[in-house]
C-alpha cells in the first residue's frame, strides 16, 4: 500500500484532534516563557516542565531536562539559571531510521501595551488564525510534533521513524548551551540519527509551502581609526589635523555602490556560478516585488524582478555598513571631532565563499584604500565574528519525502527556498551528527515572529501537523515510496 | 607726561597689593559657582553676592543684579532660577570715554576625583601658580578688572576712563538670557559705551602675550536619508533594497579630502585672499607644530610648519564630519540595516564667507552628490544653526591702546591672534552696542581652562592687572600717547 493510502486514517484522526490541538497550543501559549526577561525565568522553566508532562503523557521515553548552569555575564542575577534543554524520544528500535527534531519552547517578549489587539499570552481563535506569542514562533512547530504523536497513539498507529526531541529554551537569547550540548551528545543521546528536522521559519509568502535549502553566511567586521589622543574641539582642530572620521567615511564609502554591488575584489568571483538547474527553480516560486515593498515599508527595491530579488537575497553575498562607535550619535549638534571611531560592516557570505579567504580580501582592500590616503592615522580592520553560509541538496531523501508530504497535504509542489540570514544550529547539527537537515516551515510569511500579533492560520497548524506526519512516513518508506 | 610715566605708582600699588589680590581670588574661587549643577545654583548666586559687596567696597555705581527669570527646559527643577546678570558702573563723566568690560562669574564642574591634585574649589599657590576651578577663567580675569579699580583708589588716582561691568554667571551653560540683556540695554544701561573689552580667552602659548582679533564661525549641518519603513534585518533585505547608510556614506565622504579641503564648489571661492600684511602677521608669532601635537596628543598635523596651521585654524574654513544619528552605535556587532540616518557635519566660517551662500552650495552638492546615486531613497540637507565669524581691525584704537600696554608691561610686542572657535557674546556686543570688541587675555595657552588642575600663573595674574589697567589709559589717551 502507498503512503498516501496508508496515511488516510491518521489524516482523518488529525482532524478530529482539532480542539485538542488548539488547547495544547493555547496552554503553551499562556506560559510566557520569555528568555530574555530575567524576571520571567521562572516560566521558561515552567515551560520545559510542561514539556515533560505532555511527552510523558505521549509516552515517550528517557525524557531529559538538561542543566545548563548559570547563564554567563551580562546578568543582573548573577545566579540566573540557563533553562534546560529538554530531550525525549519515542522508539529506538534499530530497523527504523532516526529522525531528530528540533524547535524551542521560548518566545520573544510581549505587552499588550506593544499594540497587540489581545492578551499577547492567552490564545484567540479569530478568522481562521490562532493570534498568541509563540503561536508561530515557535510553540506552534514544537506542538505540532507533539500532535503528531498524539494522532499516531490515537489512530493506534506505529510511529514509521524512532523520534528524536530537542527542544531548547534560549533560541531567542542567543541559544546558550545548545551547540556544547549537541557536541557532547552526538555519540550519545543524538547516536543513530539519520536526519535532523527543524521548522522554525516560514513560508515565503502566504500562498504556497516551501522546503527551505540555504541560508547565506555573515561574516561581521569592524574597522578603527584613530589619531588624537583625546576627543578635540572642531574650532580649533579643525583644518589642521587628520580627522579619524574622514579616513573612516573614505574607506567605507568604497566598500559597496548604492546598487548594493560589493567592490571589494575576489570578493564576487568566489560565489558559485548560477547553474541552469539552479536559475529554474526560481521561476515557479511564489513572489513578486510587492511583497518585497510590503515587507521592507517602502520602494527601495534594487530589482524589481522576481528572480533578481531571490537570487540577491539567497545566492549572492551583500555587504551592509552598520554605524560608527565612539562618534556623536544623539540628536542636536555637537561641534567634536572623535579621536577614535570604529565603524561596523557585515558582509552576508554565499556557496562557494571561503571565510579566510574573505577576511584576506576585505583585510587587503580597506588597508589599500586608507593607504592611498596616506594619512597619520592608525588604521586596524578586523573580523568580529562569523557564521558559515548552509545549503542542502534540495533533492535528497529528507527533502524528497518532505516534498511529496507537501504534495498530499496541500496539493502543490512546495517551492524550494533559501533565506537571506541564518539560522546557526543547522549548521551546528550538520557538522556534528554528521547528517543531512531539512527546514520544514509551518507558518505563513506574514505570521509576525517578533512582532505585535503573531499568528498562526488554523488551516497551516492543523495541515502542518499532517505535513510532519506524512514526511516521517515518507521517509520511513525510502525515495521511491508514493 | 606719557602714560608710561604717568602711570608708575599704579604699577607699584599693584605690585604692594598681590597679597589682597590672591586673597580676592581665593575668596571667589572658594564658592564652587558651577552652572551646569542644578544642585549648585545657590553658589552660583552667592558668587553674584559675592560680586555685589566687592563692587560696593571698591566704590561702585549703580549696582544691578539683573533677574533672567526661570531656566528653561531640559532642567529638573522647573522652577530653577537663573543667575542674575550682574551689572555696575564706575563713573559717569561725559568727557571720558568709555569701556565695558565682560566677564563670568561661573566655572566648569570640578571633583577632586577627576584628579586634582589638590581641592579644585581652594585656591593653592605652588611654584608661581595659582591652583583652583576658575583661577583663569573666568574668576582670576573678572578679579582682575577689581583689582585694577581697587589699585587706581589706593593709589589715589583716577579711573582715565568710565569703566562699566558687564559679568555673567551662565557662560558655561549657554550664557542664558544675556543675548536679550544686551540688546535691551544697549541704548539704556551701556549707553555711551565706546569700545568692549572681554578676558575670556588665552594666550597662544607660554611665552608670549597676545591680543585677539578675530574669530571663525560655525555652520552645522546634517543630511537626512531614509527609505525602509522600519529597521530592517541585513540578512532578509541586504542586496535587495537601497541601504540609507550606503547613500549617506557616499554623498558624506565627498564632502572633505583627507587632508582637510573642501570639496564644495563655492566654498573656498568665498574666502578672503591673503594679503601681505596680514601673511606677516603670522612669521612673528610665538607658535610651532609640537605645540599643536602636543595639543592634540598626536603626530596628525596636516601642516608641520607655524605659518600653514595657523592660518588654516584661523581664515580658512574647514569641514569636520561628527556623527551619525540613527545607526548603530554601540559596543559589539548589530546586523541591523537602519530605516533613518542623520548625518552630521559643520563647516567653520571664516571672512568673507556668506553664510546663506555657504548654504546654498552645500545644499546644492550634496543634492547633486545624491542625485548621482539614483537611489530611491528620500534625502534631506538642513542647516541647524549658524554663528558667524568675527573679525576685527587689529590695529584700531582699542588694540593700539593695548599693544601699547602689553609692551609697557611684557616689554614684548604682542602676537595679534585668531582663534579657530567661537565666542559668540562678542558679536552679540559688536552687533548690538556696535562698537569694537577687542579680546585681550590674561592667561597662558596651558592653563587648564575646562580640566583639571586649573591655574594662571601668578604673574599672569599681576601682570594682567597691569596690562588692563595700562590698556585703559592708553585708550583714553588716544591714538597716539606714549
């Protein structure tokens, strides 16, 4: 029998689980686990206790909630606890692939003072959309796995795959502790498993469901200069010395034109050519330039063509200039002339950009150009930090099997997207389980993660918990199942 | 009898009363008169008390402690009072001319944490200096003026002038208030005033005495760029959409070349040419670039020879850039892509700059500079606020009478000096009494003014009593005494 047919009673379960899929989520709803808000601590703990009661309640076995100390300075409680990564998994039987699933049971924060329309922490039912912090972003994903549990144990249904949990609750504070964890469990907790699952972005538009492939790198500099020994006085400084500020606009003004166009050699060469394979993937996607205007509030658009717009944002690197440290930067006037400013760049990297080699280029070219000032001062340009691009093979077994669970839960072929960002613990689980993942978003592009009203459509949680549950299926049953 | 001879018991009275004169400052240096320290107003008014019965004991007329009303916002206490404008006469004889002298009574803040090395509000001699907040400014010139009245009564000589006073307690907070005072009593209480003289600036450096005759104007400005409808994330929207710091960067770094000209058509255009008599003004003056590095605590001078730096930091303008509101601005890396920024620059004006030509051209460069972009993005350049140059004839009554007195008492012909900042009471002054101002200082280039360890040398100090006193009879004596 296909997986499409064998599927139908668990489909048929999903929908009569409705209202207890919306409970679940609007009791996750109303724990306002918001990590970056000290004061709130106590109910991002809360949070992870009610993950235990619900995967135990699903039977899942060897629940951990791990301890991961005290949360590292800047704190004000210098005692402040990291809340736990919770783990959990369901079968561990040795014929059946592994599958890890990722999400994290944090929110951002929220007041209904910010605009919301309704108490940001009690779920409302309106229109087909399920308004709530972290009904999208991403309670509603971390749910959605456990519903999916829920209506296999209810339809007596074996679960094709041995299920993998790792919810984490600092995603919004910066995932503390997650990437140690993950190294020291990969051989352990996380042994065996064949492919991770994450859904915690979101479709490109509103229309269609997407599988996402790639996520473009950043590598974040900063270049100093400096000259005076103290900040000096414009009226009688200026004319006479070599002004920090000048070398600085000099240097970064040649850095990227208005087109957005990096002018930092060796820099475009290094991205991969756009093959033809490639260019035709963007031509069926779902978008247009008005939602490009729609999101960024205004027509600043560089391209105004579909396949312009994605490619820039997805395959080509951008370089962004950021602000200066150590100058006036308050409203009014002020006469000084700073003594030493550091101004800020990000570059987003792209396949096949090698990082080091980026930094040489970058290095190269800002100490070339404040050369040819051949100005006194003391100039330094350094890398802050960096973060490698991601892409997949959007035509794997993972992506293959999520494809046609999209297929039978929304019939339509999900287009396959990169993000401009990035989303730093893909990478993380490539490198050390060693294994392929798949970004499989649940909500729409218009959901508001992090913003006021953050949404999620009835139909995208209820089709999403189908969606998970027919991509475990498919990928149970290999890469010729139907 | 030439004023050379005439003038001798004076000298020696002044010479008799050092001790009364150090005890005058210590007592006015003893009242910590800080107008930026709502919480120290009081002292700010007890030092115009203290004023008040020092001009009464010397004999003065008229005595007026001007009420200036509430201080405007931004203060804490809405009802805080400004200090009053302090306001006296010594003789009202038609036959003689007459000078008003200006000064303030209130000093910069001062902790002896900051790293005195004594307590700034107790005056200390020590090695030929006189230590404490104010001692040169602007208490030690302001005593000075007393001192003088106080030297021609125990001599038993008359004021060759009628001397009226002018001081202030808001100078280092804006000199609140006096703008209006002076106009309104420009026909009333300084009715008749001939000429005004102001101690409130210094020596070039520390050998040699000079007068001060010009000064250069300041015309801030800032360019507005905008285009998203909020900040944005670089990741999403970087090589997709015109960034305003891109565009700001561009058109800001065109505005000055590392070596400080100008790039605006226009601008150098509008700048008096260098005559020969004033080109030798400069070969005698008592200057070299190591006091300028030691000035800026650098080696960033742009011109290593006197003649260069010091007319680049007093007649021709120049463009320093200052900041940028609405960028990122702090420690660390932001990836944000700001919606709004706000550049800021100011150029310092010098003769015969037309400040609303000066406008112009910079309005119209950077338009055209923005324009060549053909970016989408919304641009703005405005002016915030503008003070003019101030320049007088160094050679006119007033500085003739000085030089004179300068050489009487310094045996040195003075260096006749500009300054690169602004001190805008004196075309305030110029403007509304329309008379000559002539800045004649009494202190040294490294006495402190505004840090820590405050002084004026003790025979700056005696000298000055001297060099004001001298300057009033050769001014009454006219053009050409001896």
């Amino acid at each position: 029998m296909s997986v499409s047919e064998s599927i139908k009673p668990l489909f048929a379960q999903i929908d009569k689980l409705k209202p207890e899929y919306v409970n679940r989520l609007a009791q996750a709803v109303a724990i306002p686990s918001v990590s970056s808000d000290e004061s709130l601590r106590p109910q991002v703990f809360a949070m992870a206790d009610f993950l235990k009661k619900q995967l135990e309640s699903l039977g899942a076995e060897d629940i951990q909630l791990r301890d991961l100390g005290t949360q590292p300075p800047p704190v004000a409680d210098p005692k402040l606890q990291l809340p736990p990564i919770v783990l959990a998994r369901f079968g561990k039987n040795p014929a059946k692939k592994t599958v890890l699933v990722y999400g994290h049971y944090d929110v951002q924060p929220a007041l209904l003072e910010d605009g919301w329309n309704s108490d940001p922490f009690k779920l409302v039912e309106k229109n087909g959309k399920l308004y709530g912090r972290g009904s999208t972003d991403d309670k509603g994903p971390v749910m959605g796995w456990l519903n999916a549990v829920e209506a296999h144990n209810k339809a007596g249904m074996e679960l094709p795959v041995n299920l993998v949990c790792c919810f984490e609750g600092m995603e919004e504070s910066g995932s503390l502790g997650l990437d140690e964890l993950v190294a020291q469990e990969a051989d352990k907790y996380f042994k065996g498993v064949d492919t991770v699952c994450i859904s915690d972005n979101y479709w490109l538009g509103t229309k269609k469901p997407v599988l996402t492939y790639g996520l473009r790198g950043c590598s974040y500099y900063q270049i100093t200069v400096s000259g005076p020994g103290a900040d000096l006085h414009s009226g009688i400084f200026g004319g006479v010395i070599h002004e920090p500020m000048t070398d600085l606009f000099n240097v970064m003004s040649k850095l990227v034109d208005t087109q957005g166009n990096i002018q930092i050699p060796g820099v475009n060469e290094m991205v991969a050519p756009l093959t033809e394979k490639e260019e035709k993937l963007y031509e069926k996607i779902d978008f247009d330039v008005d939602e490009l205007n729609l999101a960024s509030g205004s027509n600043t658009a560089i391209y105004q063509d579909k396949k312009n717009i994605l490619m820039h944002r997805w395959r080509y690197p951008s370089l962004s200039l950021h602000g200066i440290e150590g100058a006036f930067s308050g409203g009014g006037a002020k006469t000084v002339i700073p003594a030493k400013v550091v101004g800020k760049f990000s570059i987003r990297t792209v396949p096949d950009m090698d990082p080091r080699k980026l930094d040489e280029y970058v290095f190269k070219f800002c100490k070339e150009k404040f050369a040819e000032l051949k100005s006194p001062n003391s100039f330094n340009v350094e890398l802050i930090h960096d973060g490698n691009y991601w892409v997949s093979d959007p035509f794997n077994e993972a992506f293959t099997a999520a494809r046609k669970a999209t297929q039978l839960v929304w019939n339509v072929d999900p287009d396959l997207t990169r993000e401009g960002g990035s989303i730093p613990i893909t990478l993380t689980f490539e490198e050390q389980l060693k294994t392929d993942v798949l970004l499989l978003p649940m909500g729409k592009g218009d959901d508001g993660a992090h913003s006021i009203n953050e949404k999620i459509d009835v139909a995208n949680y209820l089709e999403g918990v189908k969606t998970l549950s027919a991509y475990l299926h498919y990928y149970a049953a290999g890469k010729d199942s139907e």
